[in-house]
C-alpha cells in the first residue's frame, strides 16, 4: 500500500480486510492519503497484538486510550472514524463478534462553542436585510441578500458561496455545483423555489460579463472584507448581542445553525440520526462523519453547557421550526 511516497505493508491478523477495505473505500471516492488513513496503519500496528479476529469493547478502549486528554478534538476523531468504519465494514461483510463502537462513547472536551442564531434572531436579520433591499435594490444588497441566504438556508462554507460562478447555477434542475477546493470534491446543492425566484430576479438586474454569479456594484466578485462589513453592520441593526465571550458572531455560524437545524428536523420527523448523519455529512461536504457527529454531541450533550455560557441568546434554541427556509 502507498501513500504520499511511503509503503505501508498491512501485518496484522487483519491485514487482508484492512487492505480491502481501503480498496472498498477508493472504489466509492474516497481518497485515502488523509489523516484517517494513517490512521489505519496505526490499527493495524494495534491488531498486532490480537490472535483472534475478535473485537470488543475493551479492545476499542484499549486502542482510544492511545488518544490521550492533549490530543486535539479533530485527532480524537481520527482514532474513533478509523477503528469505527473498520468495524462497520466487517460487520457488513458477515464478520461475527465484531461490535459497533457508538460516537456517545468517545467524550470530546472542547473550549470552542458555535453560535447558533434562534428563529427569532434569524427573523430579525432578514427583515432588516429585506428593509435594507426596499431602500438601495442595487448589486451590493441583492448579492449581500443571496449570500446570507446560502449559508443560513443552505448551509455552504463562506469561500464556496463566494466562489460560485454563473456556469454552477443550473436554473431549470434549482441547483448549485459546488466545487470545493477543501476536500477536493463536488456537490449539488437543491434551490428551494423561494431561494431560487431570489436568484432568478438578482440575474434580471446583474448586466455583467463577470464570470462569478455575486458581484459588487464596481463588478468586482464580491469579497469577504465587504462580506464581513455589511455582515457586523446588519447584526447590529438586528439588534443580535454579542457572544458570550464579546467577539461578534461569524459567517460560518450560519452554516452551524444550518446543521443543527437540520438534525432537528430529522429528529422531529422521527428520523434515527446516526444513521442519517451520512446524509447530511455528504450535503455539508465534510471529510469524514467525526466533523458531522459534532452537530450530534452538540444537540445530544452540550445544550446544557452551551445554554449555560450564552444565557438567554439560545433560550429559543429547540423551539419546533415551521418552515426551514426564510424568504
């Protein structure tokens, strides 16, 4: 096996399944020159010490424990995503006594807490920004407009709604191309109908020649200095506090309550989330499910903590959303 210039020879009792399993893994596009594929010949140094294709809960333990308390969050991540996914693949291929390890096993400790804007904080932003739209209906509030709608509605990274191109906007299939530059990989993103008439009006004012879909009205693509400008202007206006620890809130807390909207959804339509979490791990275009499992702690063990340190901002975090997009 070779990777970034180094061969691995797999040696363990499970050598042969490790090996097809990274095989199975490339086969679906995934590629495996990542952390969580170093990884794996870790494990494979680990199942050195095993004489029968057993494992246990001890043995997980055993291999977690070779994550200690300084490890960072993400390299947590790596160890459970690695002997986890190993375990699911045998367990699909018939292999019996091979448990399931369960992401409420692994404790993460972690000093970041996103911000996660309430429905009525949310419905403040868009109406000033709506206001702000009756007033000056010009190139720089319309794609101001437009981009808010992206990473709340439609939960995209800040660099990958200003990157969109006019040639990623499919009118007739109401989806967006995402080329990500991140993981190296490409995703569709469906268009409601009222973020798409949103889209649908802002070409009918757009005279460019720019090869980017959200431009200023220099037709310069719009940029993350005036993203940002426009942004702390309208969380003032929308008379949303301050975080608890007195930083202003960012873009990419829009795509956090994106996310965990989402599992609330999923959750009040009855929808089992771990076996959902693939879904919207695929959607968000993370890199492996530990990034998408963190929504998941989130909403499952952290609301306590969370609620303690951002008081009565999240007072309406769990209240039942009737409609997920906002016009």
């Amino acid at each position: 096996m070779t990777t970034k210039n180094k061969t691995y020879e797999f040696k363990s009792i499970f050598k042969k399944e490790l090996m097809d399993f990274i095989i199975y893994k490339r086969s679906n596009g995934y590629k495996y020159s990542d952390p969580i594929s170093n990884k794996l010949f870790q494990l494979d140094e680990f199942f050195l010490s095993l004489n029968n294709k057993v494992i246990t809960q001890e043995t997980v333990d055993k291999w977690l424990s070779n994550c200690n308390s300084n490890n960072k969050e993400v390299t947590k991540g790596h160890y459970f995503t690695a002997i986890s996914q190993f375990c699911k693949f045998l367990r699909m291929n018939g292999y019996e006594n091979i448990i399931q390890p369960e992401a409420n096993k692994l404790k993460f400790h972690s000093e970041f807490i996103p911000y996660i804007f309430t429905d009525n904080e949310i419905k403040r932003i868009f109406s000033v920004i709506k206001q702000e739209l009756n007033i000056n209906n010009d190139l720089d509030t319309n794609s101001f407009y437009i981009l808010i709608c992206l990473y709340y509605c439609c939960g995209l990274r800040l660099s990958e709604a200003l990157n969109i191109e006019l040639k990623d906007y499919n009118i007739s299939d109401k989806t967006i191309t995402i080329v990500e530059s991140k993981n190296n990989v490409t995703r569709l993103i469906p268009l409601n109908d009222s973020l798409n008439n949103i889209l649908l009006n802002y070409l009918n004012i757009r005279k460019s020649d720019n090869k980017y879909l959200l431009i200023t009205n220099s037709n310069v693509q719009y940029y993350k200095g005036k993203l940002y400008e426009k942004f702390h202007k309208l969380l003032k206006k929308a008379k949303i506090p301050v975080r608890y620890d007195g930083n202003r809130q960012r873009i990419h807390d829009l795509r956090h309550t994106f996310a965990v909207n989402a599992l609330k959804q999923m959750q009040i339509k009855g929808f089992d989330l771990y076996t959902s979490l693939p879904i919207l791990s695929v959607y968000l275009g993370h890199k492996n499910i530990v990034e998408t499992e963190y929504y998941l702690r989130l909403i499952q063990s952290e609301a306590e903590n969370i609620s303690k340190h951002t008081s009565d901002y999240l007072e309406n975090l769990y209240n039942k959303k009737e409609d997920f997009y906002h016009e």
